[in-house]
C-alpha cells in the first residue's frame, strides 16, 4: 500500500527542499538508502518530478543510496514531465565519484536536468546547419544536462561523463510546427563547446509515444533537430540488406564517406565492427588506460576503437595489439556482442545444449560457446545455409549492419 503514495512523498519531500523565501528556482529530490529500499520494486525504483511550472530538476543521492543501489543491482528511474532519465547503479561510479571516495567523507551525487539556454543554442546554430547539413530546429526542445559530486555536502567536481550509459527518454512536442516534419526525422545532437558545434547523439523515435530514446554518458546540452537532408549511399539499392543499412544509417552507426558508397558485401574487419558496435550502444568517450600499438590516433577508428576497449567490450589479439584490419570471425563477433548486452544490462538466459542445433556446434570455440548461445538465444544472431552456425566464416559488412540493428532493437527500451 505505501507504494501508491510515491508521488505524494515525493511532492512532501520537494517542499523542504525549497528555500521559504522568494521565487522556487528548482524542484528536488533527495535519496537516501532508506528511500530506495522503501520504494524498489524488484531490481528498480521510480520516482516523479513533475511540477510543471519549474523547469529545473535537482536529484541529490548519497553515497549509502548508490553502494545499496550497486550491492542490488537496481535500476534508477527518475520521471519529469519532459525526460525521463534512467540510470544504472554504475552509472554514477564517475573519475570524479572516484577522486572523491578519497576524502573519507560523505558524498551525493547531484543530477540537474533543466530547459536549455535559449541564447545558447541561437547563438551556436547558424542557417549552414539547414542550407548544408538539412537540419532544421524546433524553438522550445533543449535540455541541459549535468552532474557533480558533492563532498560533505559542498560541490568538489563537475561530471564530464557518467561511468556508464544513462537512458534519456524525451518527449518531444506534437504540435503544428513538429507536424510539420516527418516524425522518423527527429534526432538528438549535443552541443560541443570546446569546438561551438552541434554533434549527433542519436536517438530511436518512437512515433506512438512521442518519445525519443538515447543512451548517452554525456553531461551537456542538448537539441532536438529533424533531419531534411537524409543520406544515401549509391550502392545498397536492391540489396537484402538495404533497410537496415539505411537505418542504421539515419542512426548514425554507418556513415557515408567520399565515394559515398558502403560496400554491403565486403567482409569487415574487426576495427570497422568496433566502431560499428561503439556508436550502437552510446559508446562516445575514450578515456581510460586501454591503449594498443596499432590504434593509433590518426586511425579513422581510434576514438571508437579505445572507447569500445576501455569499456571491456573488444580486446586485443595480444596484449598491446588490436590488429584492426583482419577480418572478424562470427563467433568472434558473438563475443563482443554478448559483452555489449551486459554492458547494456540486458540479461539474457541461456544453456548452450541449444549450440546442438547447428550442424557445426561442436567446431564453436571453447572461449565463443557461452556468447555464441546468449547472442542466439536473444535473436541477435541465427544460422547459416544447412543449419550451421560457421563460426569461423567471415561476416560482410551488411551482415554485421543487419545484426547490429538487432542488437540496437534490444538495447534501446
């Protein structure tokens, strides 16, 4: 029974969170370990914002909350009447978080969700976004994005990133100027002040729900745009594949390059299913130790290569190597796949008798059995001609599209 008053105790809640006087600036929430625990259900715990007349959104969520939320296992969803933000226990575990851990203190973690600076955004969006690029920009849809960690109650850092992918669902306006466009146009890009440009985040629409979905670990603001201009690539008319490459394409995952072709049949290699596999789950940061000798920074793939490695989701052939131009093996892109579902987490129950259905079952590796059954068992993967799996057989780059694609269905809740 006390669950159905979560809304109320919240509202309760936010009302000692304002100062007595003058003009409320924000509304707040503050979670404690007792509030998740009194309120979970299961491995999640929601709570709503939802005051429509304050357009800034504070959650404050202590270090006891986040260590009980890690041990749990528990999924965070905070409700506002425009996003809706959705984040892993991990998701907090910053370098900054990290940093802070060393003080010995008490610590919060504090997420402000507000309306973009309407200044901000004129002055970084010229008509070369619409004349060259064919985006075009609704008046009201930004949101500002942010994190800090507080140390004894007092703000120490400001968040880049978040540690791991936070789902941002945003509900973007139905009226005569958004009807205006085609709806499966709309995408998510974020401002990038060091180079006062807009870079595409992405996004899944939802037409029924109006809903955009993003997994992002980006701090910042960000836009809704439609795009007027869609790409094409000159070669995929009339192939199986030609759907999803196009999809993947508005998406972002693929790109068009200067002879503004995609090779649907051309084997890909492990860097290009790298990065493919990078931009399909949000993976846009490369910080960390993992580095190899032969990714090196002029590489096209260097950024979404060491993004994909530090996130444990690609290694090396060897220690300090990624060889990025051989060819990837199927059950070598099992692997890397089953690792992006849990670095999703998205838990999949498998038991690998189920391999006994390929004719070649027994010629899958030792190391790929367990990944190989979970990417099948979740229909990212399939058979081949005959019934056989051929996990040692190469894969074409419109093959790994069609299976990314899956994976992206998955992922994106």
């Amino acid at each position: 029974m006390k669950k159905l008053f979560v809304p109320m105790v919240i509202v309760f809640l936010c009302m000692f969170a304002f100062p007595v006087f003058g003009a409320v600036e924000y509304e707040s929430l503050r979670l404690n370990q007792e509030d998740i625990e009194n309120y979970a259900v299961g491995t999640s715990v929601s709570f709503r914002m939802m005051d429509m007349d304050i357009t800034t959104k504070r959650l404050d969520i202590n270090d006891e909350a986040l260590r009980y939320m890690e041990k749990k296992g528990i999924t965070l969803t905070i409700e506002t009447p425009k996003v809706t933000m959705i984040f892993s226990p991990e998701s907090f575990l910053t370098q900054e978080w990290k940093q802070a851990e060393k003080s010995g203190e008490p610590l919060t973690f504090r997420v402000v969700l507000k309306k973009g600076d309407i200044s901000k955004v004129t002055d970084n969006f010229d008509e070369w976004y619409y004349n060259q690029m064919g985006l075009y920009r609704f008046s009201t849809s930004a949101w500002d994005l942010s994190g800090e960690v507080l140390i004894g109650g007092k703000k120490e850092y400001d968040v880049k990133n978040f540690a791991v992918p936070v789902t941002l669902k945003v509900t973007y306006p139905y009226n005569s100027e958004t009807n205006s466009v085609k709806e499966n146009t709309l995408e998510l890009y974020m401002l990038n002040e060091e180079k006062a440009k807009w870079d595409y985040a992405g996004g899944s629409v939802n037409t029924e729900t109006k809903v955009i979905t993003l997994n992002t670990n980006k701090t910042g603001l960000f836009i809704i745009l439609s795009n007027q201009n869609p790409k094409q690539f000159t070669d995929i008319n009339g192939h199986w594949a030609k759907n999803d490459i196009q999809f993947m394409l508005d998406k972002n995952v693929v790109q068009v390059t200067g002879d503004k072709k995609f090779y649907p049949n051309r084997d890909i290699t492990r860097a290009e299913f790298a990065v493919f596999l990078s931009r399909t789950i949000g993976l846009n940061d490369n910080t960390g130790n993992k580095k190899f000798k032969d990714v090196t920074s002029d590489k096209p793939y260097y950024r979404e290569v060491l993004a994909a490695a530090n996130s444990g989701i690609v290694a090396g052939v060897s220690g300090d190597r990624f060889n990025p131009e051989a060819k990837i093996t199927r059950q070598e892109m099992a692997v890397m796949l089953n690792r992006a579902l849990k670095y999703a987490k998205v838990s999949v129950k498998t038991n690998q008798d189920l391999l006994n259905k390929f004719s070649d079952g027994k010629q899958i590796a030792g190391w790929a059995k367990e990944s190989v059954a979970s990417v099948v068992t979740a229909g990212i993967m399939g058979g081949r001609q005959n019934n056989s799996f051929a996990p040692e057989s190469f894969a074409s780059r419109a093959e790994a599209v069609v299976i990314l694609h899956r994976l992206l269905n998955i992922t994106i809740k």
